[in-house]
C-alpha cells in the first residue's frame, strides 16, 4: 500500500482501529499520514457519546500524535475526550495558540491547567468559558469579558455560578441575556 492509498482508507471513519494504527505505524512521522489518522480518530470520537471510540490503540495513537509535527494532528488530540490528561498537560504548553485553545476547551483538562490557561492569550482564555471543569473564579472573571461570545459561553456553561447567570441577566445583548436564562431554568426543572 502506498502513501495515498493509505490515506484514502483513513477517510473512512469505520476504518477498524488496528488498520488505522498499521497504516500509521507504517508511515509514521509523514505528516499528511498524520494529518489523516487524527482525523479518522476525530471522526471515531462522537462529542455525545466520550466513550465510543475509546480503546487502548486509540489513546496510544493519541499519545504518538500528540508529538507530530503536524499543528492538525495536535489540534485534534488536544480536543479528543480519550486523551490522557497527561498529554492535554503536555499540550497546554504547545506553541501554537490554537493547540492551547483546544486543550482549554477539552472536559478532561485538569482544572490546574485550565488556571494557568487562563493567563494565556486570548483565543486560549475565550477556550476556558464553555469547558465544564473551568473552576468557577475563572468563569466568574470570563462573565465580565468584553467578547459577547465569551459571555454566551459562560452564560450555556452548566458550571457557571448561579449569582453569575443572575447577573448575567442584565447583559446588553440579548443572546447572551436568553443563554442565562435557559441556564437558570435547566436547573430549576
């Protein structure tokens, strides 16, 4: 099998898991190999469902992406929900600001990093306001944000501090205004 070959099989998202860790174990270090194995494993992982894809081949690949030279391959396993925590610690500190960014938004992040991410610029802090685990002092400082977007973010984040909705409330746009509310309400049924 050659190189497009391979990649036209990393295409199919139900590829089965041990072919895709052949091809990549075959091509390693070939970035568009790379590139194509993370998003096979991206579209393996359902945001609704953290548990479909996992496997050990999966979280070793992972592992293996985490240190390619493809900024792609590291934007993916930053967002991946199998990936270990060690590897998003590792991540964090990646040089590309979106790398960072997506680690800021990953559920798996472990809230020490997600504090020192918070510090970062500022692709990488609006990562912080939608991510579940942003200890509630970071969501409270990312409420009073100049980006509406951000506001949205904390306003939809089921972690987001009842007094923060509240006065988030009183926002000037009225997204953002509607976001706490349905909050607030999610939580009073």
């Amino acid at each position: 099998m050659d190189k497009i070959e391979a990649i036209e099989l990393l295409n199919d998202k139900k590829l089965d898991i041990e072919k895709v860790a052949e091809i990549y174990f075959k091509f390693q270090g070939d970035k568009e190999v790379d590139g194509a194995v993370a998003m096979n494993l991206s579209q393996k992982t359902s945001v609704y469902n953290r548990e479909q894809g996992r496997s050990e081949i999966m979280v070793k690949l992972l592992i293996e992406l985490s240190k390619s030279e493809d900024m792609g391959s590291r934007w993916a396993v930053a967002k991946n929900p199998h990936t270990p925590t060690e590897i998003l610690e590792e991540l964090s500190k990646d040089k590309i600001n979106l790398v960072r960014a997506l680690v800021a938004t990953n559920p798996n992040t472990p809230k020490s990093v997600l504090e020192t991410l918070f510090n970062d610029e500022k692709i990488v802090r609006d990562g912080l306001s939608g991510n579940p685990n942003t200890p509630q002092e970071i969501l409270e400082e990312l409420s009073k944000d100049m980006d509406k977007m951000v506001r949205m973010r904390v306003a939809e984040n089921p972690s987001t501090p009842k007094h923060v909705l509240e006065k988030l409330l009183n926002d000037p746009d009225e997204n953002v205004v509607k976001a706490s509310q349905a909050n607030l309400d999610r939580r009073r049924s």
